[in-house]
C-alpha cells in the first residue's frame, strides 16, 4: 500500500494556512499551477501521476507554522 500526501488546487475554501484535509496541502488553484509547472512532471501521456520508489516526485520543503485558529 502506498501512502503519501498532494499540492492541489482548492476551490471551495478560502481557509488558506489552517489543516484542513487529510492531510494534504491545499492551495490556491493559480499558486498551485506555478508549483506544478515549477516541478514539470513526467505525466508520459497520462492526466496525473503517483509517487514510486523509483519516481519519489519533486522534494518541497514547507517552513512555518501553522497559524493558530
């Protein structure tokens, strides 16, 4: 079983900076677009991938805290 966490686009808050999934970071959807096309994925023809031992992904490292609620 492979378990992990996503970028992506949310639309439907507006509740930026405060856990809000499972885990998941949500984002803007036009920040989240420069993120990805930052990373350039190797889509191979398909609409998205997932991380694998031999394909971990684009490392990205979150600094801060969480703002208190």
């Amino acid at each position: 079983k492979t378990e992990g966490y996503g970028i992506h686009g949310a639309y439907w808050h507006n509740n930026f900076g405060h856990p809000m999934s499972h885990g998941c970071i949500n984002m803007k959807e036009e920040d989240v677009k420069q993120i990805y096309y930052w990373a350039n994925p190797e889509l191979k023809g398909q609409q998205g991938i997932k991380a694998t031992q031999d394909n971990p992904g684009t490392e990205i490292i979150i600094y801060g805290e969480t703002p208190s609620a």
